[in-house]
C-alpha cells in the first residue's frame, strides 16, 4: 500500500518526512516517517482495524487523541521485550519495532469472536453474574478459560523482562503536572518567582493542544507563541522539565508518582544503559495540576466503528502527521470546537461536512465555517453508521434536544466520522486522594471542587476552555503557589498581552442520539468502548435496581480497566440522568483510582529484582562457605551454612558426619549471626530483670546466664546467653532473627516506660564474627590457638566468660553450649572472621575439626531437648508451656509478661505441653507439623490434641526423635499417641522427656 | 599458626567500572560508638578531652578535627571516626576518661562497611538510593543522616560536595554496592537540574 | 505516603522512614503497682483501644533516623499531622481541645488527674 490518499501531500508537524522508518504490524512492514506513532503510521498506511472490541469482538480502530484512547491498543515487542495493551496513538515508532493488534483470532478482519456480537441480546449488562452461574465446577474448568481466551487484552511477555528500570525520588516547591499552555505558563510564573519547579507530560513534546486551539497571542498562533517560552523554560536552572512522563498518582501529603517511559521510542538508549522506565517519586509543596481535557465521544448508533474518531483526534492527524483517516469526512458535534477539524480537514483537501445537534449555535467558528463554503446541518445527529470494517456511509437524522426517536433521515456517503460531545476536565489526580469535584454546567462535566492538599488547577483542567482566562489563571497560579512556598519569592512582571480567540457558542449536552429503526435494533451506543458497556446496559442495570452509580459500575463494569471513566464516566452518567430524571450531580460519580494510565511491573518493581530482590547479609565466612560447597539456609536474610556436602556426599550423610564429628571430635560453626547488644548503665541489671522472664541482677561478674523473653501477653518471643562483662554493664545474645527485633524492643521500653532508667543499648551484632567450637576435643583446639587465658575446666567453667587473645586474635570467649558438648563460642572482630576461622580448621585438623552447619545444629541441640524460639513455640507459647516454668521468676515484683501469665487462660489445665516423642519404628521420622489425634477414625475429622515441632534422625542415638506440643502432654509421659499422616498411613510414637542424650550434663561440665 | 588478618567486607571484589560516578570501598577508618546525655556536661566534657572534638549537638551535623571527626546520630548517641589502628585505644581511652559517667564506648569498627561515592553524580544516585531531597541546599558538606537505603537502614556523611561517605551495616556491604552499581550505570544519568 | 516530622531531631521525611507504634497513651499498669491487677484492667491495656474517625494519637519512632520515639496527632480522615510532641509528653492544649470522644474523655481524666 503507498500511503495514497491517507498520508497527505504536505504537513506534518511532528514528523521529518525526510527519515523513512520502517516498523511492523502484525507481521506486516509499514513505512512511516521519523516522528510517527503506530496510529498514524498505520492509518497512512491505508489500515483502520486495530483490534477486536472486549466481548463482542466488534473491529475498532484509532479514537483518541492521547491517553484516553480505548481501542487501539497493541503490544509493542517480541516475547520477553513484550509490552502490552499500550495506546497505539502514543507510541513512538522507530527502525525495526515489532507490533501487534490485541484480541483478534485469527485475524483483524476475520474474527471468530465476532459470534459474540451476533449473540449480543444474550450477553447483557451484569451477564458475568447472570450466565456461568451454573454448575459451579464449570467455572473453573470451563467458562473461565473460554471467556479467557475469547475475551480480554494483551499478551504478556514470555521470559524475564531483559531490561533494567529504576526509581528516582524528587522534591519540588511545585510540580506541574501537564506541560500544555497552562502548564508552561504556570511553571514559567512559578520558577520566576524563584520556585524549584518540576514540570511532567506525558507527550514526547511539550505544548499540550496548543497547535489545535483557536486564537492568537500578540500576533502569533498559540504554539508558535508557546515556542520560545518552552525552550526558556527548559533553560532554566531551577526547572526539570521531563517528557513521556505521567504523573499516574497523587497520594498523601502531595505525595506523587510519575511513570517516565525513557527508552521506549529508541532502544538505542537501553544499549546505552538507560532504564527502559523509570517511576519517580515525588514530594512537592504544592501541585499545579494542568492536565488539560480529555474530549468526549458521542453516543450514537454503532459509534465504535472504525474510523469513527474524536474530532480533536483527525485534527491531530492532520496537523502533527500530515495523515487523514479518509478523503469524505463528517463532523458530528454539540460544541463549536469540532469545527477547529473541519477547517484543518478542508484546508488539508480533504472533504467534509458538520453535522451539529444545535438549533441555532451563534459563536463566530460557526459562521466562519459556512463562509468557508463547509456544509453545516444544525438541529441534526448522525443515527446510524454503515459499514463494519470500516465507515461506509451515515444517516443524518433531524433533532431537536431531548428526541429519542428518528422522524426523517438523509444517507450520506462518508469515510470518516469526527465527533465531539465536549470536553472533560482531566481531574483524576484531583480526585485519587478525596480531592472534591463539582458539576459544572457550561462544560456538562465536572471541574475540580476544593482540596485539603495545596493543590490548584488550572487551564483546562479546571474547566478554563478560554486562552486568555488560562493564561492568566495559570500565571496567578504559578505565582501563588511559588509565594505560598518560599520565604521570599521575587516579583514576577506581568507580560503584556493581545489574545485574540473566536467568541464561541454554548454547548448543548447530547447523552444519546437516535437511531435508525426501533429502539436500539442492531444499534449500539457505546459508552464504555474498552468494556463494550452500551447505553442500554446502563438503562437495564438502572432498571434492574443499581441505582448507585457505584453499583452499575461494578455490575456492567463500566468505567473499569484502562479507561478509568476517561471517555466514559460522563457519557454514562448522561445516560443514567436521561434514565431516571435526575441530574448529574444527583447520580453524583465513580471513584477515580491512581493510575491515570496504566504503567509497568518493570517501573513498579524499579532496580529490585534479581540479586536486588531481596537484600542478602552476609557473614565474614560467606564466601568460605560457598567454596566449601555450603548449601543455604535463609535466617532472616543471612545466608547460613545449612550443611556442607562433599564429593559424592548426599546431604544427609554430611549431617550425619557433622553431627557425629561435634560429638566426637570438635566441630567448628559460624554463629556469627547472633544478636548481640550491649547494655550499660547503673540500671543496666535492674533493667534486664524486667525484660527477662529470669533474674539477671544476681548475675556475677564474667558469667553467663541463659534468659527467656516474653511480651506483654506472656508469650515467649526470644531467648539468649547475657554475660555480665561488668557490674553495670552486660553483653544479651539474641536469637539472629530477633537480633533488630529485641534491641529496637529494650529501647520502646526505655523509651517510653521506665524513661528514669539509666541505661544505654548499642547493638553490635555486626562488630563481631562469631564461631561455636563444640565436642570433646573444643578445648584442645582452644589451647592450641595459644590463649592468654587459663582454658582448663576448673578456671573456665561452663558458662563463664573471658576476654583475651588467641594468638594475635581479639577476642571474647563464652563458654556456652548448645549442643549438649564441651563447648565455647568465640568471638573477634568481624575483620579478623575469616582469618580466625581458618586458623581454627588449622588448629582443629590434628583433632579431627568439621565445620557444621544449621541442620547439624538443629539435631544436636533437639537431642538435647534445647527448644527454640519458632519451632517449639508459635507465639502463644508460655515458658510453661515447654517446660521451663522454672525460668520464670516468682519473687520479681514485675517483669515483661508477668501480669498476662497468671491469666486464667495461661494457667489452665489441659494445654499443650513440650514432650519428647520416640515412634515404634526407630527409623520413622515424623514429619515435621504433623497432628497427633485424640483418636485414629477412618476419616476426619479427628480431635487433634498437638502438633510436631522439631523432628530428626538423630545418628547420635541411631533412631528418630522429636519433640511436640500435646495437650497435657506431662501427664502423659510413657503414653503412646497416634499421628495419621496424608495416605492413610498412621505413625505412633511414645511421649518420653525431651532430653534424649546425656541426661545428667556430664558431656557439658567436661 | 594463622595470624589474624584484616578483610573489608567488599574483599576481592573488583570496583564497579562503567558507573558515572566512582565508587569504592573505604576500609582504613576505625569507629566508636560513644552514648552519653548532650545535657550531661561532665560527660560532654570528657568526650571532648579525649577526642579533641566538641561532640556536634546539632542533629546531622559532623565535627572534626585532625584524624578525628564525630558524627551526630541522635541527641545521645555519636559515631567517632578516626584511624582504624587508633579505634581500640581511643575506645579504651574513652572509656577510662568516662569511668563513672553514665555512658557507653564501643568499638565497632567491624560494624560497618563505608562506601564513598565520589563525582558530579553522587547527589543524584543517592536520590535514586534514598526519598531524601539532596538538591537541598541542607544537604552540604559535613550533613549526616541515618535514613532507609534502598531496602536497608543506612547513615551517610557529606565529605565534600560531591563526595559522599555511605555506612551499611558489614552484612549488607554487597547488597550496597549491588544497588549503587545499578543506579549509577553509566547511561542512567537523570542530570537533574543540571543545565548545559 | 505520609510526611512525618520527628519532634527529636526535626527530621523531615517519608513514612518509612518512621515505624508507628499503635495508639498512644495507654499506660501500662504494672509499672505503677505490679499488685492487684484486675483481668478487666489487664484486657483494656492489651486489647481496649480507642479507634476514632477523625483526630487521633498515636506512637511513632524515628526508626531510621535518630531512632526516638514519640508521639504524633493525626486526622484519620485527611491524614493530616496535627501535632508531633514528645513520648511523655501530653499534645498541644490547641490539639486536645479538638479531640472527640473516647480521646476528650481520657484528656479529661488526665486533667482531672494533675489536679
């Protein structure tokens, strides 16, 4: 196809005819120039069908001018670079982009969901609640996949996104959003006065719809005269301008955010290393919100076929890409600004008439447009459209407000159908945090109201269709708003001005224009076009009792999806005035919900993916691991060894090897994760009495004392070996978990109850490195390092404490187990982890030392019967409830907890209680969770009385063991209790004490 | 028998090229964290004593004198920088000089990983880092501040106008430099506010 | 996303930069008298909270900042801060004289309390 006779001979003001580009288009190479978008491109091409409507399938085209277009939507890019649902009418074209049309199958022309439209009667208002109500399995296996095939947007992208996108923070005094003749003029006025100022458009260009207004500004058209202020503008120092940028919301305290389509219109930039998007985030003192209006379709019979456009929609296609979307076009309008495109569509050649629903319009474009020799038809509405795949003719019916019926109708043969019902004030980030809008009859729409944020509007956005109004209602705004902000803004001159602007007849509001033949017979007047939601579905849902506007939205799902009631919303509500008699302002609105347009999971998710997605801590001996062959256990986010497998080494059999080498010989752990806290001051002690559920001021000097923590409700949240370094100053280990958890928990305390004490908390878990030396062999190793400190029994007893070095290492040395072994956890500076590690391997080698990881730690410690926080307790655990009542101090007058624990609820018989389990079969390992039952039945349901809360081969006993939470499970002990696992399959295990291994401590004390 | 040898926690790894702004690690300073009352004067006092340095009272503000600079981080709670090799005896020396005022010295030099961020861009990639507004002319050399990063708690020093010293806890040293190493890819410049 | 100033430090920023700690001004009974608590006391102090529409007070930690907490004011409806003061301290006289239902009866109590 050459183009002939869609791309005209001359004109153009966004395109370089000198640069062919060339793109495809469902497989088709298009040609178009430097400048095009895919909906000019493509219309010059000679090509109107972009898409299949949602549920009917219907061929649509191009409607809208901007943001506000339905129909054309196509994904842009092949598998993993695909983007979808993106508005063909402002994506950029360029050398070699790949595109496609949505939701046709198997082609544009020839749809086999256009059944649907054949069918319309049975897919009414609310058919998604009315059909597929029944069986209910079938909505699952059947109605949904088909209604998902058949229906809906897009495709995604296969494979992960290849690209990079980021978030950016911005402050300003004052962000304008809209870079349109009110824009500009109140940022210029705004950053004069000495504001920083933060400008947004969603256009590649700045200038709004200046270059298709009316009227001239000393002499010069409005664009030309916008010209040179845009470039002083960019020019200044205290301005950030930013194109293809769209403020999508407004949040809290003129919170905003903008998506910023960097690299979309040329993928050079992402080769260079640009983000594809990026979203900003912004914090302005004040907004000025210029996002202009968006203009209104009319709802006349089948005004959704292709071809049939927004009048300012062909008056951009004419003027910026020199494109017509036929050679015989109609306007069809209730307002004087269509006539703007009748005369750029005449004076580019092309042939057209007006059709205007008014009696007697009496504005100046009006009488110039039958100077210019353009046929008019007043009193007129268009009532019906031929052709499918594209307009072939209409029928211009007489009318007079209020008819709802056809008397007498003339054909008339056309290409083109430019309509305009009047514009909306685009006020969605007025409204999507409680801005309030107000109903104003000259637009026949609504304009922003009041706002508790320093918000203003300006231009067309706040109804000011005049030039002369919105340049002086935007520079009043930029100045205020630069005054309310600073201390001292500057003076700004006032320009001199000559505007000169057609004087314009009133609008006349047309919610609904009759059609050819019986009430709405083979017609439908669109108002939802994305959602195929008709003027009759809104009557019938009015009549099926959704009175609320809220309700009929949600029932014919009017006003949803990208179209966020864009050209929609007061269509709609047109037609529910006509329906019911009230006004407009009676039905009142929908809720405008951020985004304006829709924008990517790319930018939402900024630079936070892959090895960004979630933060990693690692430990001195990270990388160690890892060369050791490590597999990870998350902790929070630590990565912690888990286990280390050789060669030929299943899992399994390196736990088991580790296990046994701790009890053997000496395993070497890195701990390094624990929470460690230091805690001074001449309350320090009095201090940890209340935290702790046990006593800590009778600690002595040097020694070590295992503590459990509670909240308020008498839980237990955390435990941990305390030493006392000096009488008013202690070292708290926490589990690594809570390490964040428990400082920020000493300090709400501090903070806010007991302010009298004298304390100070400076958590330093990250100063030290720290490695559990564990089994018989630990001290020999600990010798071995050349200690400055009497290592013998006698002189360092469990749980006693030293500082010191080994060798040239700083270090502090608790003797502290939680294996059941000999056992010491050394500390140093995590500088040093590395080197301290390794010469602990060195040391330990002629001993038989093996690191160990979590696993072998979890089973050493479960043969022990040592709990931990998390595994043995939920969060309604009580220190009672696993057995260490004996830890929780009967003389302190008060401590975290104490009160909730003599709660009756926490005191009642019957709870469950911490056991040791062994099964029958010593090779059966419970798994983990697994519910123990009052009584094995056939099926459920079956009274549960306790749960599995740490479960292993233990290879040190050479069977399984595990411990759980029965109910009364102390009075049980020698019981034997039945666990029905999934398959039938039911597991007994007899309740024991929950210490398997060294019952008596001797290992310990060694 | 090994002998105890320093590794930063960025050890081994190479610095970020094809960044717009420099970034590297900065292993040689030592860190005290030092607790105590602004309106303790025996306190206030002794600190400077030993210091040499007037503790900075105004909230995110630095002073520094010779090796020594003293980080404002809340109204009882500073961070001395200085040699690495000096960390362990000014700790001690603090301490000592502190004996019987209600306070805190401890060492954490191992605590923290700094990472500078150095050239025209440095502002800018800390606002791709941070929601803070670092065009503010507030945000001058010698400004401190503990603020979320990215995903994590950070504290981050002025040094000069486009240099500027960010402190992660050791753990998240990769996860930092990860992140800024995207933000600052060469090709993602925004220059904001940046004419010419 | 809330703007919060921290009374403290003066520190100005995004709420997530803060970490709110729940209703303010519930004071915990053990600390005065650990004896004689009654369940009825012990519930209202774990559980009992007021829940407005409108002017409300709550706690609120400079979490990544200089790490104090405090108290602020906020308007459940506009969200907007009334007040930011101190953790010990009561808000503003201006504030509570605008505070409604259960919060103009526990300022009352406090009143009659000091006096």
């Amino acid at each position: 196809m050459t183009g002939k006779p869609y791309r005209l001979a001359e004109g153009g003001s966004r395109i370089d005819r000198a640069k062919r580009v060339t793109f495809s288009f469902d497989g088709r190479d298009i040609q178009g120039f430097a400048g095009d978008t895919v909906a000019s491109a493509v219309l010059a091409s000679g090509q109107k069908v972009f898409g299949r409507s949602y549920k009917y399938h219907r061929p649509r085209g191009v409607m809208g001018l901007g943001s506000e277009e339905m129909n054309a939507l196509v994904g842009v890019g092949a598998d993993a670079k695909r983007e979808p649902n993106l508005r063909a009418n402002q994506v950029e074209i360029y050398q070699g982009m790949v595109s496609e049309s949505q939701n046709r199958w198997p082609s544009l022309t020839f749809d086999i969901g256009g059944i649907n439209n054949k069918l319309s009667r049975f897919f009414p208002g609310g058919f998604y609640y009315k059909t597929f109500m029944w069986p209910k399995a079938f909505w699952k296996h059947v109605y949904e996949p088909v209604i998902r095939k058949a229906a809906g947007l897009g495709k995604a992208a296969t494979g992960r996104d290849p690209d990079n996108y980021e978030h950016m923070h911005i402050h300003a005094d004052v962000l304008v959003a809209g870079g349109g003749l009110a824009g500009i003029l109140a940022a210029e006025a705004a950053a004069k006065a000495g504001a920083k100022v933060v400008l947004m458009d969603e256009n590649p260009v700045l200038g709004g719809i200046a270059d298709l207004t009316a009227g001239m500004i000393n002499g010069a058209c409005v664009a030309d005269w916008l010209a040179p202020k845009i470039a002083e503008l960019k020019a200044m120092p205290n301005v950030h301008v930013l194109v293809r940028t769209t403020v999508v919301g407004h949040y809290h305290h003129n919170f905003l955010m903008a998506a910023e389509r960097v690299a979309d219109h040329d993928p050079s930039l992402l080769a260079a290393g640009a983000p594809r998007h990026r979203l900003w985030k912004i914090r302005a003192s004040h907004v000025i919100m210029a996002t202009g209006a968006l203009e209104r379709p009319i709802a006349f019979a089948n005004n959704d076929r292709p071809n049939v456009m927004l009048a300012s929609a062909v008056r951009a296609l004419v003027g910026r890409y020199g494109v017509s979307p036929g050679t015989n076009g109609v306007v069809f309008t209730n307002n004087d600004d269509a006539y703007l495109t009748a005369f750029a569509l005449k004076k580019a050649g092309v042939n057209v008439q007006v059709v205007d629903s008014r009696a007697r319009p009496d504005g100046e474009l009006v009488a110039r447009a039958q100077e210019e020799g353009i046929a008019v038809s007043l009193s007129s509405v268009i009532s019906a459209v031929e052709g499918t795949l594209a307009v072939k003719a209409v029928k211009i019916a007489a009318y007079r407000k209020g008819q709802g019926r056809v008397i007498t109708e003339k054909r008339v043969e056309c290409d083109f159908i430019a309509s305009s019902g009047g514009w909306n004030p685009v006020l969605h980030i007025w409204a999507h945090n409680a801005g309030k809008i107000k109903f104003d009859d000259g637009l026949q729409s609504f304009r922003p109201d009041t706002h508790n944020a320093a918000m203003t509007a300006v231009g067309a956005a706040n109804g000011t269709m005049s030039v002369e109004a919105t340049i002086a209602e935007a520079q009043a705004a930029g100045e205020a708003a630069a005054k309310s902000v600073l201390k001292k803004a500057k003076a700004v001159k006032a320009e001199k001005l000559e505007v000169k602007e057609p004087r314009r007849a009133a609008l006349e509001s047309l919610w609904f224009a009759p059609a050819t033949g019986a009430y709405n017979e083979g017609n439908k007047h669109f108002i939802d076009f994305q959602n195929d939601v008709t003027a009759a579905d809104l009557e019938l849902a009015q009549r099926e009792g959704y009175e609320s506007v809220e309700h009929t939205k949600r029932y014919t799902t009017y006003g949803m999806a990208t179209d966020q009631g864009k050209t929609s919303n007061i269509n709609g509500l047109g037609v529910l005035s006509e329906a019911t008699g009230k006004t407009i302002p009676q039905i009142g609105t929908t809720t405008f919900r951020p985004p304006y347009t829709p924008y990517s999971f790319g930018a939402i998710a900024g630079s936070l993916t892959r090895e960004l997605f979630l933060p990693v801590r690692r430990t001195a001996v990270y990388q160690w691991h890892i060369d050791k062959g490590a597999t990870w256990e998350p902790v929070g986010q630590w990565r912690r060894a888990y286990t280390y497998s050789g060669a030929g080494e299943t899992k399994h059999q390196s736990i088991t090897r580790e296990i046994l080498a701790v009890r053997n010989k000496v395993g070497l752990l890195d701990a390094s994760t624990l929470g460690k806290i230091e805690i001074k001051g001449p309350d320090a002690a009095e201090f940890l009495d209340r935290m702790y559920t046990n006593t800590f001021s009778t600690l002595k000097v040097g020694k070590c004392r295992y503590g459990l923590m509670a909240n308020e409700l008498g839980f237990l949240t955390d435990d941990g070996v305390t030493v006392r370094l000096a009488e008013d100053h202690f070292l708290m280990h926490t589990t690594s978990g809570g390490a964040d958890r428990i400082a920020a928990w000493l300090e709400e305390w501090l903070q806010t109850e007991w302010t009298h004490y004298k304390v100070f908390v400076t958590p330093v878990t990250e100063q030290w490195s720290q490695f559990g030396l564990a089994g018989p062999k630990a001290r020999d190793v600990l010798a071995k390092l050349a200690p400055d400190f009497d290592v013998s029994n006698e002189a360092f007893p469990h749980m006693s404490f030293k500082v010191g070095k080994l060798g040239g290492f700083p270090v502090r040395v608790f003797r502290i187990s939680f294996s059941g072994e000999q056992s010491y956890e050394i500390a140093t500076p995590a500088g040093y982890g590395l080197s301290l590690w390794k010469a602990f391997l060195e040391a330990g080698a002629e001993f038989g030392i093996e690191p160990y990881g979590t696993e072998a730690l979890h089973v050493l410690r479960a043969e022990k019967g040592y709990i931990v926080i998390g595994d043995e307790t939920d969060g309604t655990t009580t220190a009672e409830d696993v057995g260490m009542g004996g830890m929780v101090s009967k003389k302190k007058a008060d401590f975290i907890g104490k009160r909730s624990m003599e709660q009756a609820e926490l005191k009642r018989a019957g709870r469950k209680q911490l056991v040791g389990l062994l099964t029958e079969d010593p090779n059966e390992v419970l798994p983990d969770g697994a519910y123990a039952v009052a009584e094995v039945k056939d099926k459920p349901p079956m009274k549960m009385i306790g749960q599995v809360t740490s479960t292993y081969m233990s290879p040190t006993l050479g069977r399984s063991i595990a411990m759980a939470l029965i109910e009364n499970g102390r009075a049980r002990m020698g019981e034997t209790i039945s666990f029905p696992l999934e398959g039938g399959k039911v597991v007994r295990a007899k309740i024991t004490d929950t210490v398997f291994y060294d019952k008596d401590g001797g290992r310990i004390n060694a | 028998m090994l002998e105890p040898q320093f590794e930063p926690a960025l050890a081994g790894r190479a610095e970020p090229a094809n960044t717009y702004i420099t970034l590297r690690e900065i292993s040689t300073r030592g860190m005290i964290d030092l607790r105590g009352h602004t309106s303790d004067r025996k306190f206030m006092a002794a600190a400077k004593e030993v210091l040499g340095v007037d503790l900075p009272k105004a909230p995110r503000t630095s002073h520094g004198f010779g090796d020594v600079k003293v980080l404002w981080l809340s109204p009882d709670q500073w961070l001395v920088i200085c040699a690495r090799d000096k960390a362990p005896e000014l700790a001690a020396a603090l301490s000592k000089a502190l004996a019987g005022i209600h306070s805190l010295a401890v060492d954490v030099s191992d605590m923290r990983a700094i990472l500078r961020l150095e050239g025209e861009g440095a502002r800018e990639v800390m606002m791709k880092s941070t929601s803070l507004d670092f065009s503010d002319e507030d945000f001058a050399p010698g400004y401190v501040r503990r603020v979320r990063f990215a995903e994590i708690a950070a504290l981050f020093n002025i040094v000069e106008d486009n240099v500027i010293d960010v402190y992660v806890f050791r753990s998240y040293a990769h996860y930092a430099m990860d992140f800024l190493t995207k933000a600052a890819r060469k090709g993602s410049e925004v220059g904001l506010f940046k004419k010419g | 996303m809330l703007l919060v100033t921290c009374p403290v430090c003066n520190a100005t920023g995004d709420e997530t930069d803060f970490h709110f700690g729940g209703q303010a001004h519930v004071a915990r009974p053990a600390t005065a008298n650990p004896e004689g608590i009654t369940d009825e006391q012990q519930r209202d102090y774990l559980f009992a909270r007021i829940n407005p529409k409108g002017l409300h007070f709550e706690r609120v930690r400079c979490d990544r900042g200089c790490g104090k907490w405090f108290h602020a004011a906020r308007d459940t409806m506009t969200m907007e801060f009334k007040a930011f003061y101190g953790i010990t301290e009561l808000p503003p006289d201006d504030v509570i004289a605008q505070a409604k239902g259960g919060w103009a009866e526990y300022f009352a109590m406090r009143k009659k309390k000091q006096k």
